[in-house]
C-alpha cells in the first residue's frame, strides 16, 4: 500500500513537467511550421526556452536554404509569378520564377512573394521623385540585396524558401513606379485574383499612367487590361506614326482596337474621354525580356 501511494507520487509529480514540454513543442510546431523531430531537438538544445529554440530552427533552416540553393541554382525555373502593389501615387510589379506550377501556387511562395513585393514597393518610394513619371527597373541581384521589414535581405529570405519548398526559385526582376500627384497611376493583374488585396498574384501585370481632370478607376483598369491582352510595344504619336494596314499587326497602342470595344481605336476612346495615357509597363512570366518596349526613366543594374 504504502509502496503505490509513493509510486503514484511520483508519476503525479512527472505530470507537469511532461505536460509543459508538450505544449512547448506542440507551440513551437504550430509557430514555426518545422518537423516533430527538429522542433524537440531545439527545445532539447536550448533547455526549453521557446524563443531560443525557435532561433535555433530558424538559423538552421536558413544554413540548409542556402545549401539547398547552391545545389538546385542550376535548375530550370519556367514557372513563377507576376505580382502586383499600388499605394497612393506608388506601384511595383514583381517577377519571380520556381520550377513547377505546384510550387508557384504554395503559400510559402506566396508569402515570399509578399515580402519581395513590399521590399520593392518601399524602396520605390524612397526613390527622388525628379519627373511626372518615375520608373525603376531592378535586376536580381539589385533586389537580392533589399533587405525585409524583418532586417534580412530578400536572397535569405529566397534562400529560406528554397529550402522549405526543395525547388530553385528565382527573383527574376522588380519595376517601381511613382507619379506625380497631378497624375493617376493604375494597375491589374490578370488572371483577376479570386480574393483580391492591396498586392495582386498572377501570369501578367500592367501599369498604366494617365493624366485627366478627374480619376477614372474603370478606364484606367480596362486599359490595363487591353496592355495585357493586345501586347503594345509603345503608345504612339499620331504626329509621327501611321496606322498599319492589318491592325492585327499594330504595336502602337494609339492605333489599336480597343479590347472591350473593337469598334473605335483607343486613340477615339481617349478623344471622347478627354484623358491622354502618359506611359504603360507590362509584365508577362517567363517573356523574353529583349523584346520589352523601351522605357523612359529608368535605372537598371550595371
């Protein structure tokens, strides 16, 4: 009698004490997102202190992330994402490329997505606004070395994802873009999100910048939208430049017809809008970047 009371006194006792380690680890899973075992290794090397171990986890996902990208920084990257962010009088469009759709629809590449589309948007906007229109291209190395709200830079945060998600992914190229505010800037992602934010995902992007008397949201988006579908290299000048025979073949936005009504051209839809379009960018994943249309303003990496 006397020995299982003392036997069940100590199994009480232990209670607890498991008890607390359980939560500990069932916490730090939820949080971090890592693997049973790695989870009980760091709390068992940091003698359970929560926040130590979860620096633990992190510094070693971070050395196997960039493990793993030395190894995988061969490999094909055909999919990925175009991205999208406007505040106020400041946009920036994102490309970044993985290897396969699978990975491309992840949420740990999403929320890398997120955070190169916000790096990008602040650098942008402390970009000296010297002209109506301001445009920044950024090659992957300028944006690898952006750093995250979080103080790392954005190729840690790459490489931290790489290591999540086991493919190359590639930061391919940033554009930021900021107008005066006499000026409207506007953007769309297409295919249209199914639950639109302030930063969009999908296979193409576009800006466009006009000058009116008054904001004019829906024109501006569907203007976007005809960027994206007719593919204009420039917007043309009707001092200077002729309509070509086969519209089909027009690369002056001008002159084309106009997508949501093929019956007038967008240089009649711009007459009877009394609004002039100042400039446009498009993003396309994966397009050859040797055939963009030239732009103006613009700062690129050496």
């Amino acid at each position: 009698m006397i020995l299982r009371q003392f036997f069940r006194s100590i199994h009480t006792n232990y209670v607890p004490c498991y008890t607390s380690k359980k939560t500990l680890l069932s916490k730090l899973r939820k949080k971090t997102g890592y693997t049973f075992v790695n989870c009980k290794k760091a709390l068992e090397l940091s003698d359970n202190d929560i926040v130590k171990a979860e620096q633990w986890l992190r510094e070693q996902a971070q050395a196997q992330g960039w493990s793993q990208a030395i190894k995988l920084k061969s490999r094909e990257t055909s999919q990925g994402l175009i991205a999208m962010i406007i505040n106020n009088n400041h946009g920036a469009l994102v490309e970044i490329n993985c290897e396969t759709d699978f990975v491309a629809r992840n949420k740990k590449f999403y929320d890398l997505t997120e955070i190169v589309l916000a790096a990008v948007l602040k650098h942008g906007m402390t970009i000296e606004q010297d002209s109506l229109i301001k445009k920044t291209v950024l090659c992957a190395e300028a944006i690898n070395k952006l750093y995250a709200d979080d103080g790392k830079s954005l190729s840690d945060h790459s490489a931290l994802t790489i290591g999540r998600v086991g493919e190359n992914i590639n930061i391919r190229r940033a554009l930021c873009m900021s107008v005066q505010p006499s000026v409207y800037l506007y953007g769309c992602i297409h295919p249209t999100p199914v639950n639109p934010v302030s930063s969009s995902f999908g296979r193409y992007g576009a800006f466009v910048v006009l000058q009116s008397d008054k904001e004019k949201e829906i024109l501006g988006t569907q203007l976007c939208q005809h960027v994206i579908g007719m593919n204009p290299t420039k917007i043309g000048d009707a001092k200077v430049d002729q309509p070509l025979d086969n519209v089909d073949d027009e690369p002056a936005m001008l002159y084309q017809e106009f997508l949501f009504n093929p019956a007038v051209s967008i240089q009649q839809l711009l007459q009877s809008e009394q609004t002039e379009i100042l400039d446009f960018v498009r993003f396309e994943m994966g397009e050859t970047l040797e055939d963009k249309q030239e732009l103006n303003s613009v700062e690129t990496c050496g």
